[in-house]
C-alpha cells in the first residue's frame, strides 16, 4: 500500500514476525544400516494395519528413493508407473505445490516395481495404507523390529516423514549437486533442502576430518633445510668427476680450446711445448741413443736416422689439431 501510495504508513509495521520454525517436529534421517535392516525386519515381519511385511517393505523402499509425501504415495496407481523410463509421475491434484511431477526410479526397484505390480489393473491401487495416525504406529513397530531406536534422544525423532528426510540427507551425502537435489525434493527454496531436509549422518565428521590436510609434515622451510624438497643444497652433493677434473686434468683448458681455429695455436704456452717435446723423446726409447743432434730436428736419409723425414710427424707442432689432442689424452693416460 505504501509503495502503491495507498497507505502514508504500514499499519502493521509494528508487528513482529512470525518464528515459522518454532513448533516444528524434529526428525532426524535413517543410516545406510539402519534402512537396510528395516528392509530385512519388515520383509519378514507379520501382517499389520492390514498391509504384509512385503507390502511395506517396498512402501518404505519407495519413500526413501522418491522422498514421496504420504498422501503422494496412497494416490499412486499402477499406471504411475513407467518401467521403460523406469519413472514414477505424481498428478497435480495429489501433489503437495499442485504441479505433475514426474521422478527417476532405480532400475533394480523399477524391475522389483514391476514384478509387484503383475495382474494389476492401470487403477488399481499400489498401496493400500492406513491412515495417517497408523502410519507412524506401523513404522515404529517395524524400526522395534529392527531395533531402530525411533524416539527422539536429542537428534530427533523416527516416523514416517522422517523417510523423506533420509532421502534428502542420502542425496547430499552421496555428492549430488544441491539444485539436482531440490528438484528431486521438489522444494521451491533450495535452502529447505539443504537446511531442513538434508542432516549430517554418522561418520560424515570423521570422514571430514580425516580428509585435512596432514599437519604433521615439515614444513616447505624445513623441507629445504634438510635437502628433501628436490632441490640442491649448498655443499650438500657435488658430482665427483668436477672435483676430478680441477686435480687430475691440468691441461683441460689446452684441450677445451684444441678444434677452435685460430685459437688453438694460442692456448699452447711454452710449458706446454716442453711437455709434449720430452713426451715425444721418451717415446723413442733406444733409438734415442742411435739418433744425432742434427737427426733429431732436421731430416736425414741415414740408416741410423730416424724411420721418417716427415716434419709433420718429427714435429708435434705441425701436428694437426686431432692428433695433438690424441697426445695430449696419451699423456694423461699414462
């Protein structure tokens, strides 16, 4: 009225709101377990309010995989049912926000559905259910025989819409995302499914813990610290071969720069030529002593000379670049 302009001020602004909660029944949702062995105690259990243990059995199976409303459930009939979408439609007028809804079943309850529903007529009635009062009185009877502790201890109590609740707790508990989740329930808030009809169920807080992460290992500084994240430690390793290579290979500079053209002749130093001269000498051996003076820098065709004239062979320096290299590795060999 204010915003229409009707009303200069809400007559009702002095109202407090209403708590929609308080007064509400506190249920709590059936664990995996205890729904199994209801299932088995009921299949077994006697005739009660009119209905066999097989009967209700799959009554129960049904409400807890649809989350179907009670008067949902009673206004089913054998043509609800579609076995090859394996789906169950619930009219408009027996639905509680009075739109057709049609829900997925399970296959393996599709095919008990139907072996339950052989020689019925399409409007013959699936369940034949006693009245609201009964119902919970029936269920309790069965959760006894389970021994399914149905009373409230301070989590809520058992009784019939406590099946739709199991459904909303099973769904969230097996990761279905929140929005397939109201639309299953068919809630027009999601946060009805997910604060009134979704509970925590047993072991969910240990299974939440346990998946922390685990405190007890070191931390990345420590990890550094001590060499084991993947990383080199200063001092911690050096590869043997470069402590190798600074000792043992004095002439690795000479070599690295053999192959380099116009370098190489460079990176011979007079110690080096003495080397390499006083190598080739003791090379000789005996013929040393047969060689003159003159014989061992020029060339001569004397018998007693040496075997060759070649200068290139007499001469390391004229040596080329690859075999001078070989001479040098020689002389570290040996």
């Amino acid at each position: 009225m204010i915003q229409n302009q009707r009303a200069s001020e809400s007559p009702v602004e002095h109202l407090s709101k209403v708590n929609t909660t308080k007064g509400q029944i506190a249920r709590r949702a059936l664990e995996t377990d205890e729904i199994r062995r209801l299932l088995e105690a009921t299949e077994s259990s006697p005739v009660r309010f009119n209905m066999t243990g097989h009967q209700r059995a799959m009554l129960y199976r049904l409400a807890i995989e649809t989350g179907l409303r009670a008067n949902e459930l009673r206004s089913l009939t054998a043509s609800s049912f579609d076995f090859s979408e394996c789906t169950v439609t619930i009219k408009a007028e027996h639905s509680k926000n009075r739109q057709e809804s049609i829900l997925p079943l399970r296959k393996e309850t599709a095919a008990i559905m139907q072996n339950f529903l052989l020689g019925k007529l399409p409007t013959a009635q699936v369940f034949s259910m006693p009245s609201k009062y009964n119902m919970a009185d029936m269920l309790r009877a069965d959760c006894e025989a389970a021994g399914i502790d149905s009373a409230d201890r301070g989590q809520g109590k058992v009784d019939f819409h406590s099946l739709r609740h199991t459904t909303g707790s099973l769904l969230a508990a097996s990761g279905v995302h929140p929005k397939v989740a109201q639309v299953i329930m068919r809630h027009s808030d999601i946060n009805l499914t997910m604060s009134r009809y979704t509970h925590t169920l047993r072991g969910q807080e240990s299974e939440a813990v346990e998946s922390l992460p685990d405190l007890s290992l070191p931390s990345k500084q420590a990890q550094k610290a001590t060499g084991t994240d993947n990383s080199v430690v200063a001092g911690a390793y050096k590869p043997a071969y470069k402590k190798l290579a600074k000792t043992s290979y004095s002439d690795c500079k000479v070599m690295s720069s053999i192959g380099h053209d116009g370098a190489q002749e460079k990176s011979f130093t007079r110690q080096n030529v003495e080397q390499i001269k006083s190598l080739q000498m003791a090379g000789l051996g005996t013929e040393k002593e047969l060689m003159s003076p003159n014989d061992i820098g020029t060339k001569s065709n004397a018998p007693e000379g040496i075997r060759t004239p070649d200068l290139r062979i007499r001469n390391p320096l004229l040596y080329p670049a690859e075999l001078r290299a070989q001479l040098l590795v020689n002389k570290i060999i040996i």
